[in-house]
C-alpha cells in the first residue's frame, strides 16, 4: 500500500508541474496580451478626442521603424488613420468611424479578460485541490 501512496503522490506531482502550472502561466501571458491590447486602444480613443478637439488637421511625429530606431515624420491630414483591426490587417478610419471600433472593441475585450481571469481562477483551485491532495496522502504515509 506504501508503494501505491507513492505512485499517487509523484503522478499527482507531475500533473500539478507538468500541465496545471503551464497552463496557468499561458493563461496569465494571454491575459496580459489582451490588457495590453485594451491599453492600446484606450490610447488611441484619448489621442483622437484630444485631435478633434484641439481642431488638429496636420502633425509631426516620430515613429519607431523597429529596433528602437526613429524617424521624424509629417502627417499632412490627419483626417485618416489606420487601425489594427487584428490579424495583422489595418484599415483606414476616420476619426468618427474609429472612435465608433474602439467603442465596440473595447467591451469585447474586457470580456476576454473577465474570461482569462475566471479561467485563471479556476487553474488556481485545481492546483490548489491537487495540493490539498498531496498533503492528505502525505499525513496518511506518516500515520
């Protein structure tokens, strides 16, 4: 009987190691995506109002052309501006029609993230019950 208790113990060991914690960690770094993706958003709704409101037709920036190199650039109408839509496909908004995406966008990913966090909840009890588990086996080999 000492040997099945053992047997129970390294298979419940290896569940928790092996497929509860990595699942958890890849849940937690999707969820993370998508706040950073809501932060992204949330950006450029704040960046659209402030150029409606300030009446801003043109502008000069700085862009990152990757590797944290930088070029200067000028945007003579800003009426238009593309936005990732996901899928890596970008579509040319105005500011109205982007303001109107970001408003459904948004929602959908506080969704998701409400959905990640229940799933990482629920990750959580699971590791926690197998834990449970381990300690019960563990005071029933030392009686």
């Amino acid at each position: 009987m000492d040997r099945y208790r053992e047997e129970q113990l390294r298979r419940f060991e290896d569940f928790v190691d092996r497929r509860l914690k990595p699942d958890l960690v890849r849940a937690i770094a999707e969820r993370d995506k998508v706040f950073e993706q809501q932060k992204i958003y949330s950006d450029l709704k704040r960046n659209i109002e402030n150029l409606e409101k300030n009446g801003v037709t043109s502008l000069r920036s700085l862009v990152n052309l990757g590797s944290e190199v930088y070029v200067q650039s000028e945007v003579p109408d800003t009426r238009y501006i593309f936005v990732d839509v996901g899928l890596g496909f970008h579509v040319e908004f105005t500011w109205s029609e982007a303001l109107d995406f970001i408003s459904v966008k948004e929602p959908r990913l506080a969704k998701q993230i409400e959905e990640y966090t229940q799933l990482i909840a629920s990750i959580k009890a699971q590791i926690k019950l197998v834990c449970e588990g381990i300690r019960e086996l563990l005071q029933l080999q030392s009686e």
